[in-house]
C-alpha cells in the first residue's frame, strides 16, 4: 500500500556566513523544502569548533528564526539541530536538511529499500548517569525507540547515528552533591568528552556492536579499542536529555536515496569510502567525475587526530601546536583527503570523536541518490 | 662510457624537532649517505611558515653544524638549503636529501635517461632589478646555467626548479635609492612576493614556457594567468643573488630514479598526479598500496588558498579566517588530498606560488623509483 | 526652566556570552533603563576583532530582538549599535547603554554643564566619494548636526565622537564603475580603512582639530600625521550612510556625568589618562581605589601597533606575529595598562585607528559621576 | 676587607631574532661584559611560550655557541640559561645577563649590603620523586646552598628563585616502573607542571615561607593556597638534576645594585610593585619618569590566568579562547600593567605559575641601581 510509505529528502545548501539561511529560505519559498517535514538540520558553520566558537548558536538562532516564521514554536523544537564547527582548509559552509514527506507518487517501488530517517529524546540523563553506564543504557534505549520511528528493524540497516547530549555544568554537579552523590567528573569541560563517549557506547550497545555487559564506568574514555562504528555525538549546554536522529535503510520508505558507511582507520585511509561509494553504485577508480558528483547527497564523517602522534609511523605535530587546536588540523587534513576523493569540499566534517570509530581515524557515512 | 655517469640518490629522512638532524648524521655515519656529494637539502619544518617561523632558520644552523664537521666551509655553502615551514594536518616534518655520485657500478643501463641534478647561482641582483623583467632575465640564464651544469639539453626533460631569491630590505632600498633609483617596491614583505614571482617567470622563460618578449615588468605579482608549471621559489634575507636546483631526466645519470611533474588546477585536483605516477611506471585506480609507496622517492607540492574565495564553485573560508594564515589551511588541505592519494604523510608541500601554476593550483613533482 | 533640561544615563552591564543580553532585560525590568530613551549601545564582544567576528553581529541580532519587544522596530533602528571585537587579556565584554531622559527632577543645578548626547545621519555616501574628501566633508557635516543634536555649540565641548561608516562591496564599486567613474580603492577590505579615516578626518574637520582646505585626497590612509583626538570610526557592511554619536558638555543637559578626553602618544602612555582623570575629579596618584572606581562610568579608548615596530625605542614583534592579529596583541596590551591605572577590567579598548590620535597611541575618552 | 667582595653586574641587552647575541658579542667584545663572571642569562624570547616553541632552544644555541668562542665548554654549561618564551603584546625581546666580578675599586662602601647572586644544582632527581615531597625536600637543599654560595645567610634577605627542574619523559618513567615504582603522573605534560609546581614548594621551604611538615604529595599542583612569593620555576628535558640561582642581598657584596619583591594579587595589581621601588628607593606616583627608569636593572614578574575566571569580580575569556593561549593573553596583559608602571617594555613576565603566588597573580622581583 504504497500512500503508506514515506519518503526522504536530503538538501545540501550553502551558508555564506554562519546566520545565512537565504538558501533555506529560497528553498521553502518555491516549494523545494516543506518546513513541516523537517526532521533534523546538520550544519558546518565558519568557526573555530573549540570552547569560544559562537558561530554555532548564530546559526541555530538564525535558524529557528526562519523556521518559526512557517511552524510552530513546539514544531521547530522538534527539528534536531546540530552546528558542527569548523570548515578548515577548503571544507565549505554549508546545511543539510532531511526532510520526510509522505510517498504520493503511484508508481511500483523501485528499491526494496531506502533512506530512512527516525527521532527520539530520552528521559532527562541524573547528573550522576552521565559519563556511566547508565547513560549507555539510556541512549541505547533511545536509539532503539528512534529506530522504531524510522521503521527499522534489523540494526545491520542502521549506518548513522547523529546524538546531542548533555553536559555538567557548576549547578548541575553541586545539585548531585546535594543529594549526597559526586560526579563522574567535576571538571565541566571534560564531561563534554564523557557524555559524548558514553553517547557512543551507548549506539554501539544498540546497534549490537557492543555489549553492554562487557562494559564498565572504568573504561568510559579510557578503553577507546571499544567503539561504534556508525556514532557522531556532540555535547550541547542547552538540552538536559539526548536529541537523537537514526539514518538507515526500511522497506518502509521509497525513494532512490539509499545510505551506507564505512570505518576510516586514520587520517588518510580513504578505501573504506571508497568501497562504500561502490555499493551505493558509485564505482569509480580515482576522484568521483563531475557527472557523479551531483547524485552524492551527503558525506558524513568524523576526523581526530590520532594520540599515539603518527600517522602510518610518520609523526604528525597535530597535538603539539599551541597555535592552532589538533581538532582543527585534523579537520583540515581529512577533509582535503576525502574531497580528493569525493570531488567537492562541503562535505560534513566533524571533530571529537571518543568511542567513535578507532583512535586517529572514524566513521564516514554516505547517501547517495540511485540511479 | 659508464664512468662518466653520474647517478643521483633521495634520500627522505624523518626529523622530530627543527634542529634534529640525527637520522642524517646516522646515514652519513653508516656509509649511506656521503656529505661531499650532497647538491641540496629539502626540508618541512613545523613552524607556522609565515613571518616569524624560526624553525626554518634553526634548521639550516642544525644542518650547517653536522655538515660542517664532516666537508669544509666552502663545502656546506654551496649546498643548497631550502626549508620550508609548515607541517598542518598530518603532513610529517623530514628533510630530502639530494645526492650525487659518479656511478661506479659496471651493469649496462638499463634506462635511457635517470634523474638528473643541476645547480648554479647567478649574479647578484641589483636592488632596482628585484621584481622587474631584469630579474626575470637574469634567473633565466642562471635556470640555463644549471640545466647544463645537469647535463639536460632539452628543457622539456627539466621537471622541477627549486629556486631561492633575494629580497629588499630597508637598507638595500635605501643604497637603491642613493643611486637616484627606484626600487619596484618599498616594502620589504611584498618584495618577497615580487622575487619569488620574477623568479618564478624566469624559470617559465629558460623552460620555454613562457616568451620574455611577452612579459612586462607590470604583469609581475598581476597578471597570474603567466605561470610556470614547473618553478618553486622561496625568499631568503641571506642572499643577494640566486641559488638554483634543477631536477629532470638526462641521459647522463643513471640509475633506477626519475622524475616527472603534473599541474594541480585547484586544491583537490589530484587527477593529474595520479596520471603522473602511472608514467613513473606506477598506475593504481586508488590509493598507492603499500608495497608501491616504498619506490615514491619524494612528492614537492605548493599549495595556495584560491583568491577566487571558492574551490569548484563552493566557497571556501580560508582567506577570511583571521586567526590561521590561508597559508597553513592550504597546506593542510592539500597535504590531506595529496597523502589520500601517496598514502603516506612525509610530502614537501610549501606555500606561496606567485606565477607557480594556476590561482587556487599548483604544480606537483614526483620522483620515483622504477621497477 | 528644568524641564527643558536633558540627563544622561550610562549603564556599563556584563555579557556573559555575545548574545547575552540579560543584564539589560533585568535593567529594563527594574525600570533602571526605559527602552525608549537609549540613545547608542557600545558593546565589547569576545570575538578576535578581525574578518570572520561574528560576535558582533550576533549581539547586534540579540539586542534587536530584545528591544524589539519594547520598542517599535523604527525605534530599534534608531539606536546606535557598536559592537567592537576583541576582549583580550582580561579585558572584560560588557555593553555600555547610553540613555538621555528629560530631568524631572526639581532641585537647583549643581554643575554648569552636564554630559550631553547627539545623533545625526549622513545623507547615503555616493561610492565614489568614499576614501575622498567629499567623504570628509560629509560627515564634518553630520558631525555638526549631531553636536546640535546634543545642544553643543563649542567644538571644544566635544570630546568623543563614534561614528560607523559604509565599506565597499564588490557591488557596490561595479555600480560605481557603470557609471563612468572610480572608487578610491578597488580592494574591499582596504575601503573600511579608507571609509574608517576619512571619517575620521570628517570628525578632526567638524571639531576644528584640522581644516579641510589643508586636507587632500592623496593625504587620506596615507599622511597619519594629520589626525582627530576625539574620533573612534567603525565601518560597517550594513550601512550606507554614517551613523553618528557625539558626546560631550552641555549646559543643556544635567546631572553629575561629566567627560573629557586625552591622548595616548603610545601604548604605555597612561599619564595623559591619569591627568584627565584629575581634571574629572578623581586625582589619584597611583592605580585608582576602590571607592572611587564606581565613580567612572565608562572608558573609551584605542589600541593599535606602532608601525615603527618599536614602542619608546624597544622592539614589538606585534607586527610580525602571523599565529595573533597585530590587533589582539595591541588591546589585551593597552588593555592591561589602563587597567593597571583604572583598577577594573570592562574597559571599552577598540582597534583600528587610521587618523584617530597618533601612529601606536590613541584618542582616550573618560566618563566619571562628580561628586 | 674589600678585596673579598663581590659585585653583581645586570646587563640587560636586545635581541632582534631568537639567535641574535649580537648585543652580548658587542658586550664582551667592548669589555663591558667578562663571559668568565657570566653566572645565569635570562631571556625572553618571541615564541609562542607553550609546546612548539623553539626560539628557546634557539637562542640557548645561540648562546652557547658565541660563549663558546670565549670560555670553555665546561664554563658554558655552568651558566644557567633560562629562556621564557613569550613576549606579546609590546613586550620586547631581551636578554638580562647576570655577572659576577671581584670588586677591584678602592673606594669605602656606601651600601650596608648590595644584590648578591648564588647558584647551586641538585644531585639527579629519582624519576619517582619528581612531583613529590621527596622533590621538595631536594629543592630546598638545593636552595640552601645557592643561599651560601651567594653568601646570604638570612632566607629574608632572598627576593628571587630562578630554578630549572627536570620532567618526565616516557623512557623515564618506564625506567621507573622496571623498577617496580610508579611515577607521580604518567603525563609527560603533566609532570613538567608537577616539576615546577614541587620546585616552587621548595623554594618556600627553604625560605621560611612553608614548613615541610605541613606539605604532603596530594598538595601539590592541588592546593594552590600555598605558595611562594619568591619562586620562578621552568621545566627543562634537557637535565636530571635542578639548577637554581638565587638572587638577594648579601653584605658580602658591594656596588649600588639592589633588589626587592612583591605580590601581585591579581593580573591588575601593580601597587605592590610600586610599593617595592619605592622600598628601593623610586618613589613615583604615576608612571616611573624617563629619568629614573634607566636605574631599574630588572623586572621579573610571573602572569597566568585566574582560574575563577574573573578578575575583580570581572570575566575574562582568557581560558575560553581556544585561538590564543591563555597564557599568551595573560603575559601581553599583565606586561601592559606594568609596562604602564615601570614605563619601559622590555620585562621579563613569564608564564606558568604553579604554586608560585596566588591563583592569577604572582611575584615579581626588582633590581635597580641605588643613587
């Protein structure tokens, strides 16, 4: 009964500074874009990606200007929001919006199965959970629920899984000594790194990946040999639960986009991206010609640089500039490494990445729009 | 008559700080390496490679007291010495050693030409010429002279010059000036800019690329559409005249080394390249494997920020970053296309590539060893 | 007659992030500031000052929002935003709210003259007359109408005038250029330069500091001998026109506000500073005390590089640091030194300073509540 | 008997680049400086201060190599060389070198006691000891004897500590733990913190300022409520052992040199700076006029940002900015409050100031020539 099956829509827009939303705008008005299906934006805006990069609340704040002039305040809240910051090098500014609509069109499926988006918000994380086991649980739970709303049942369907989490501030910490319990980590900064590893594991439990029963509080950015494979965390001050957006592949949507991921085992190692390209029917020996660039819907892809200080036993001075954060070199490098590849510069590259993918390297996953 | 061969030897050695110069005094120690047939020396160093980058000078007082202790005075300058700044991303700190030796092995060659090294410096340059077609003229002759110092005929078998030039400084402008002359431009920073692009149409000239009759002192530092596809030169305040390498193909060296040059049109243009290694005799749809990265001598790349503000029509945010020079995203960004493709991190890619290929481009030499 | 009689209120409040402007919602709230009575808000944002600050935008966007639901949105326009980047060092961000209300207070005038405000915009600026005296004229003129504005008929009553100027835009200098004639410069970021000082020169001819017949177009962004001690220009993508605020003595106005101005002949030239100060009331001979620190409304000074690269005959490496803006350098320096006099940190320190005081000093402007 | 005093001579010279010793060559070449009394050269150089600075170790080759033209390889290495790599904002590059020399003058002696410079090193630290009480205790040891080589018997007579500890690297604390111990911190970083911080701990110590009874391991780099006021520790890897010089008043010494300390409470506290020129006889109210700057030898100060961070109930955004080290805000800060003080700019303010002063401020120390 095909007026049950929904449909996405993936629209990579450019930003020409970090409270551009012309394109998005431009895109409502001539029918492009329906405000009301939107599901989640993703966004590299122009900043510096550290502690002082403001560019990513301008951009929300833009945003949700725009938006709330189609919607309903409740309904923008509804759309997942994640600002990644930092374009180094030649990566360009620019917003992904996936959309879903319901399925009108009559005619017979083509694919059997296609991109399919799901959301979910977990119960608000106890300051004491976060950093711990029971964080893992709890995002594992809500990845589960997410998957449910993208009618995906197999786990093996799910190539990308983007989570906002919470962090401890000052109030938050002293509020669980209080009530006469401490902490994972009383440092706030770190927490961010603590709540986006556990987020992680916690994906990994959902996804089979890992099982919760081997995991402990002790290896929570400890262990980083155990890790998802298909997780992007970040942290985000003004959420108190987790935001969580599930790609992946259902017979319960249509449409000729279809997404697949792979594992970059460091910084350079574009085969596996390369081979994922292929399954989606991509097959291409060098850089994507021109012609197939265009049926490239999104790049997704983590970059960090590696701790042990080498790259393939050369040393890379990433983590000893005092000038310029690892986090941004890093960016820079594997962007120009998978635009050599890909052919084109906005591609979604995000830093920080605990318990996501291995130490130097990182997921990457890809939609692709079928022949 | 094989003993009148001469066979040039690459040898890429990691450095862990500016003035570490130990893996070279290793090789020289163990007989791999002899000092008296060194014609230039290569270097990345991990300064930020703009204004205040004393790595590069640290270096060359590291290099010049190991060198100094083992060949005269006389000796150690007439090697040339070039290090660049800046390692961003994974890009990987290392020196290259350029060496020359008569052939003494008796085997019939069994390559027509092989790598082949030339040097020369030309005249001191008058301070009123720096930046004029004088300038222009007088590094063609000096290109000529080293080519012949290469045994290369044929300007086509040349396929990179490095080449360092003088620059003004307040008291050269002023000695101009006494004379009742003008010097073409009054501040020092930009006279750099000036040099290194008169330097590099003069390499166009003696290469044939480009016709002095064609060129005006007005096109200098203006008109980018003139370039050479095969120069790369740096400023030094120690110099007054040229100091010029010269590396291609000649049938009088020998050896299993060669070297040919590709033009990269923009940032992520790595097609050319690859092309390039598969007339090396290295023709791989993806990334070099393993086993084939071991015979890739060396890889010399510039890298530059397009002043168009865009790559392949997407806008890019490296001249608009005021808190990291373009210089060193461009780096890092070409460093991660460029190592995608090698698959390895220790490649010389410099900036700053007045008249040296394309705006946003840049020309790329490969030295390989054959099968 | 005391109603006819006009006080100044100044409000220096904290922002705890670029959007945060809750200290001035509280203030409105308490009925401290009334919305319509604000005539100009500076603010200090932390971002680095340079291209791609977009703290200043994004507190601009956050002010608007918040007065836009006190005030109509003509009204909004009305006021006079400036937002200066750059905190360094630990300079403080903060945002000074001058607001004038009529005095209905009934007592006998205890000061002959009273801190007075003026606004004025300038007719739009053709392009072509940017960077040119036709520039200067113009906004002497708007100068004048302000000081009218602000009931002040000496000029020497004047002692600080923020003025923010059009820039060019690569629109704007084609526009000018289908008309048959040119723009004074070609580069747009150079046209803020040049805007930022004829402005300035606009405000020196209006307060009488320099005569236009003396002035030239060759002379602009050029002769910096030739300077206002009381302009602080800012130019800005969102106008067209110059948007003008002068502060001074009137006796049209009343209340215990006072100001008056000096000049820093260098960075560390603090005892101009101190001596007016003295001349306000307060006459300390070291750092100011605690008591009297509530008594300095606002602080309104200018930082920059000397360009002679020395400071009182010793070397700064300011201008030769390509890893920090020679901007950030000069504020969190300068910013320290006030501080060392004034004893707090929310000091109003800007850059960029073409014709506003002397080459690596500045224009300083004091605000004090007499005893 | 005049013949067995001593004279301490403070030369204090610039320096155009990390390498340039062009100013000391002048020194010793015009007899002004014996290279044979030289007992510690301290220096700051245009670095960034953090981990990739090497216009340290530069300038310290630079050193040894001019030194080693004129004294022995074995007397180059007796001389401390500190270098503190950092001078931002309009901070000048310099070096203050401290010699010692046999007073041959006749004439009766007009100072009770004058500046009086000791040197002691320390047996080799254990790799377990480092960060430890085991360390303090060294320290304390060690400054006690720099106190008798100085000829200074009461510990308040010492007004300066320079001391250079070692620090952890991984082979040395994998040397520890084949010997069935555990290191302090197995962060390399890290333990250069825990060296300086246990350092600074000793100083107090022998200084009467802390008891060692009242320490235990947890304190240190923990409780920074204890601290000393006279302390300036820097990490070095390039030795085992610790070197310290000392500098205060001996009777034992003669000539009108002086020196004295103070606390600065936070980055904007320069009145107890006055307070201790004045103690030394320079009694200004404002900034110290030109004529008697040229009797102020030395000023030594240490800058770090307050952790709380605020400054007088102000914030800063010093440990936000993730483009600039806080540290590099903090001494361009502090260097413009007491460049305003003392009216010059070539001040020796370093950073990194683990339990040496208070949380954001820190000790500085005064030499000057008596009248």
């Amino acid at each position: 009964m095909p007026t049950t099956l929904r449909r996405a829509h993936i629209h990579r827009l450019p930003m020409r500074s970090p409270d551009d939303v012309g394109a998005l705008e431009a895109a409502i008005a001539q029918g492009d874009i329906d405000p009301a299906g939107i599901v989640a934006i993703l966004g590299k805006t122009e900043g510096n990606g550290c502690v002082n990069d403001f560019t990513r609340a301008f951009a929300v704040r833009s945003l949700e200007a725009l938006l709330g002039r189609h919607v309903s305040a409740d309904a923008v809240r509804q759309i997942a929001m994640v600002m990644s910051g930092g374009t180094e090098g030649a990566l360009s500014p620019h917003m992904i919006v996936f959309e879903a609509r319901g399925d009108d069109e009559a005619q017979p499926r083509t694919f059997a199965k296609s991109l399919a988006l799901g959301r979910a918000r977990t119960p608000v994380l106890a300051g004491e959970d976060l950093g711990r086991l029971a964080q893992v649980a709890q995002v594992a739970a809500g990845v589960r629920t997410a998957m449910a709303d993208a009618g995906i049942d197999d786990a093996g369907d799910v190539h990308y899984v983007q989570l906002k989490c919470p962090l401890l501030t000052m109030e938050r910490i002293e509020a669980v000594e209080a009530r006469g319990l401490r902490t994972a980590v009383r440092d706030t900064l770190k927490s961010m790194g603590f709540s986006r590893g556990a987020s992680a594991l916690g994906v990994g439990v959902a996804l089979g990946e890992l099982q919760l029963s081997d995991l402990s509080d002790a290896m929570i950015c400890s262990d980083y040999g155990r890790y998802s494979e298909r997780a992007a965390t970040s942290g985000g001050v003004e959420l108190l639960d987790h935001e969580i957006v599930v790609a992946g592949m259902s017979a319960g949507w249509t449409g000729p986009l279809a997404i697949d991921h792979a594992v970059m085992r460091d910084a350079i190692d574009i085969e596996p991206a390369r081979a994922a390209l292929a399954r989606l029917g991509i097959d291409v020996p060098g850089q994507v010609p021109a012609a197939a660039r265009d049926r490239i819907a999104a790049v997704l892809a983590k970059a960090e640089a590696a701790q042990s200080g080498k790259v393939r036993d050369r040393r890379h001075i990433m983590l000893d500039d005092s000038d310029v954060s690892s986090t941004r070199h890093a960016r820079a490098f594997v962007g120009g490494a998978l635009a050599g590849l890909f052919g084109f510069t906005d591609l979604f590259v995000s830093g920080g990445a605990e318990h996501q993918g291995p130490d130097g390297g990182g997921p990457i996953a890809i939609i692709v729009e079928r022949a």
